[in-house]
C-alpha cells in the first residue's frame, strides 16, 4: 500500500469521517474504495441492487468518473450482487433514469447531472445512503459546482440517514476547508507527503478539517522538473522538434496541455499533418481531448491513449485532475498554468505511485526566469527547478538535427535553417487554405483571451500589453498578426500617454520580467529599444 492509504483505510474502516490531504498519484481512489467495499460486503443480509444508492462519489469531470466507476468495477468482482453505477454530462438520461430504477448501489457521479436527476428522476432516493465521498474537492469548487452541492447536501441531509463522510484533495484550500466544516462531522484529518511522512501524522480524534494548513501542495517525490526558457516566434517549432525527438521510442507517451479547446484543435491537426507526412521514417499518433468534445469521443481517446504504448495528448486541463495515465513519459506545459494548485496537477500525470513510472514534468515555455520563484511561497517540497535558457539557434537542443558538423558555428546554422525550413511548412499549411487560416486565427484569439485571465499576482510577467503580437501570430503558423482582435483587450485602458508610461516603467528588471512572449531572451538596449513597437502600434489594442 502506498502511505496514504496506510493512513487513510484504518481510519476509514472504523467509520469516522476523515479529511485526506496527499499528493496527486498517490493512490487516494483505493484509499476510500477498499474500505468503502469493505463496508457493503460485509452487510448482511447481503446488499441487493433494490436497496439504491448506499455510497455517493463525486468527482468533478467526466474522465475522472469514468475511471473511478472502472475501479470500482474491478474490485467488485468478487461481490457481484453489490452494482456500481456513473452518471456524467452527455450520456442519454433515458438511459441513466432506467439503470437508477433497475438500482444502484454505488453511484459515482459529477455534480451537475446528479441535481439534474435530483430534480426530475423520481426513482433517485438516497434513504439508505451511509458513504458520501467528496473526490478532488478542490476542484469541484474550482469549476463552479459549489451551489450544485448545496442542492445535493440539502437532498441528502432531507433523506435522513445517517451517513459516513470523507473529502479528498492534493491541494487544500479555503474553500476546500469550508466545505469540509458544512458536510463532515468531526473528522479525522490525515495529511501525508511521501517526500516527508514524518511530518504528515493523522491527528488525534476530535480534530477538525477546519484546522487543515491552506494553500499547501506536494507533488510525487519521484518527479524531475525542467524549465525552458523560448523566445514566442519559435515555440511551435520547438514543440515539434520535441516531440519528434522524444517520440522515436515506442515506450514515449507524452501530454501536452494548452490554454483552450480551440488551440487544441490547432495543435492536433497542424501537428498531425506536418509531422506524418509520407516521407517520415514514423506515424506519429496525435489524440486530443477538451471540454467542447462529444461525449463518445472523449471516451475513446481517454481508452485509446491509456492503452497505447506510445502517444502524444493534446489537452486542456480537463485532463489534470485525478486521472490515472499509465506510463506517461513527458508532461509538457506548453502554456503555463495560472496557479500553482494548476500547475502541480498538471505535472501529477506522471511520476505517479506505480513502480514504473518516474517520469519528468516540463514546462515547455515558461514566461520568464520570475516565474520560477512563483511556487517558492507555497512549500511544494522539491529540489530546485532546472533552468535551462534555450536561445533560438540551438532550436531542438540538436537533437532534431541528425547532422554532424565540423564546428560549433556550423552546427548552429545548420538548426536555424531546418527551423526555419519547419516554420515555413507550418506557415505554408496555415495559409493553404482559408479554413486553416481561419481556425489558426480562432486559435490565436482564444489563446489571447485566456492570457488576459492571469491573477493579478502574475501580471507583471502575464500581461497582456507585453506581447508583441507578430510572434505570438508566428507560433499559430501566420505569417503576420491579423487585425481585428482587439475583443481581448475589453475593459483595458487605451489612453496612449498612460500606456506608454507603463510600458517604459521599471527598465531595471526588464531581464528578469519578460514575457514569454517577447521577441528574445537578452534585455533591449535604449538603442534598439525604440524599434519595438508598443502595443499601440502593433494594432494590438
């Protein structure tokens, strides 16, 4: 058993209720699941799917129901009168209504179909319920659910019963902690760190989950963290490069997360068509996954890529929370995450509690070297993030290049031109047909927009007046910025006398400072400083 499950089943199975506290890939699904199987086995007489719903789980999205129901599935198989059940957004609620009527026993769920059918299925009862499980929490509230909640505690707390509640979590927040005072009675607090176990005792009975430490995370102790430092104009074919790189083995699975389901979309067919064409020596498979996909397609490409040996996911985060890849090789954050809670479970895909996995997390690009002393205040218990500033010419660390040249100076050449040649072939792509150019710009918009959602914290390396807006267009395969995407810049202030005064203020820490989406990585001279053009300029407000 892993230490949170060491911790937790004990607790569990002596029917406290419990706050859990562990890091993402720890292993906290069987953490509840073993006791909570346990519980219904051993009831006698024995449990029959007429009895209805005796254990709720929520969890926030629909992959991570879908894997749960499946665990379920698999220890279940010994007691195969206890029934498990999911219901989730897009599958038929025709469907969904006969299964409850025919009975279920354990009903994993996200939050907003279960008040859908709290609401219009009469044959929903929750009267005999004795497990509410409260799975990710965070993140539950993080995606709005909280007055989904509300409905489903008040339905639950009207039924009567008197139930065993447990609330997990990688990351406790305040509103994870308030949660934790409204549906748990007394709970036992259980928080646990494989990079430290002596400091993650469960305290003692009566303790509250009121008293759990906020904003505090740990990720998996076996992760290696990378930083890449890229200039905006070159990052798409540096993602490239990477993963033709990295992807030559048939034992590399990798997941790329990105801001929006539209630059999603881009990256699956611009990747899929540049990098498979029929001269290659390879096919490589490229899955996608976001929130806009139809239900069906978001459960096979969840089947196919936990199946396959090798791979590359383009994601949202619909994907970093709680689901169990096997094997991933490389996590690669190819927009940065606007937490830190965000980014540790992005990164938790990999490096899980399997013995096999060890896999590194890396953000691909991340905005400045001041983003790598964003996590310092929050106790993430890692060694030091590995710095690695990549200037353009040695685009693809070489490995891209199967060449070998007489000099230093050669070899650099040598990777501009095949750079250039790769941005060329995206650029061509784009503009081959107005459809492509379209959806590039669609991409590029949304990417715009969700930048302007950094917190405040971050805007003095996420800002938007900091892009310049010709690279930014050059990482989604234009050849220039196009003009009509002011939208994005709704609400801010377009007096040019106070612009300009903010854009030339504190020139000191501009190395430090810069955006990820600058042109270069060396600070501007007041002799070429001119050259830029302010955002104004660039038809960018």
């Amino acid at each position: 058993m892993t230490s949170v499950q060491q911790r937790t089943i004990p607790v569990l199975v002596t029917g406290r209720d419990a706050v859990v506290r562990s890091q993402t890939g720890s292993g906290k699904t069987l953490a509840y699941a073993v006791p909570l199987v346990q519980m219904l086995q051993s009831f006698q007489p024995k449990v029959h799917r007429s009895h209805g719903p005796l254990a709720l789980v929520l969890v926030p999205t629909r992959e991570l129901a879908l894997q749960t129901f499946q665990t379920f599935q698999k220890l279940l198989k010994p007691f195969m009168w206890i029934v498990p059940g999911v219901l989730m957004g897009g599958e038929k609620r025709k469907a969904e209504k006969a299964r409850l009527r025919k009975g279920v026993n354990i009903l994993v769920s996200t939050p907003g179909r279960l008040v859908d059918h709290i609401q219009n299925t009469l044959s929903l009862a929750f009267s005999a319920l004795r497990w509410l499980v409260l799975d990710e929490a965070d993140r539950i509230l993080d995606l709005g659910f909280e007055k989904d909640l509300t409905v489903i505690l008040n339905s639950l707390n009207s039924s009567g019963s008197k139930r065993q509640n447990v609330l997990l979590s990688a990351t406790i927040s305040a509103g994870v902690t308030r949660l934790a005072d409204v549906s748990l009675n007394d709970p036992v607090t259980i928080q646990v760190s494989d990079s430290a176990p002596s400091a993650a005792p469960v305290q003692s009975e009566g303790s509250s989950g009121a008293h759990v430490q906020a904003e505090s995370f740990s990720v998996p102790e076996g992760l290696q963290q990378l930083v890449v430092v890229v200039p905006s104009k070159v990052r798409l074919v540096l993602l490239a490069a990477f993963i033709l790189d990295k992807c030559q083995s048939d034992h590399c699975k990798m997941l790329v997360f990105v801001s929006s389901c539209e630059v999603v979309e881009f990256l699956h067919r611009i990747l899929s068509f540049v990098l498979n064409k029929p001269s290659a020596n390879q096919t490589l498979t490229f899955l996608r996954l976001h929130g806009n996909m139809k239900q069906e397609e978001r459960v096979e490409t969840f089947r196919l890529f936990s199946e396959s040996r090798c791979g590359v996911l383009l994601c949202t985060d619909v994907a970093a929370r709680g689901l169990d890849l096997p094997q991933v090789s490389w996590i690669v954050q190819f927009t940065a995450p606007v937490s830190v809670a965000e980014y540790v479970h992005r990164v938790g895909r990999t490096a899980r509690s399997h013995p096999w996995s060890s896999g590194p997390g890396f953000i691909f690009r991340p905005s400045s070297r001041a983003l790598l002393h964003a996590p310092s205040p929050h106790s993430i218990s890692v060694p030091p993030l590995h710095s690695t500033v990549v200037p353009v010419c040695v685009c693809a660390c070489v490995r891209a290049c199967a060449c070998v040249q007489s000099s230093e100076m050669a070899r650099e050449q040598e990777i501009k031109e095949r750079a250039t040649v790769l941005q060329t072939e995206f650029e061509n792509f784009v503009h081959a047909d107005p459809e492509r150019t379209n959806a590039a710009k669609r991409a590029l918009q949304s990417f715009l927009r969700a930048y302007t959602t950094y917190p405040s914290h971050l805007k003095h390396i996420f800002h938007i007046r900091h892009l310049h807006l010709g690279h930014t267009a050059k990482s989604f395969g234009l050849r220039d910025a196009p003009h009509g995407l002011g939208g994005v810049h709704r609400g801010a202030k377009t007096g040019r006398k106070g612009d300009k005064k903010r854009w030339t203020g504190s020139r000191r820490d501009s190395n430090l400072l810069r955006s990820e989406f600058s042109s270069g990585l060396q600070p501007k001279t007041k002799k070429n400083r001119s050259k830029t053009p302010t955002p104004q300029e660039s038809g960018t407000s």
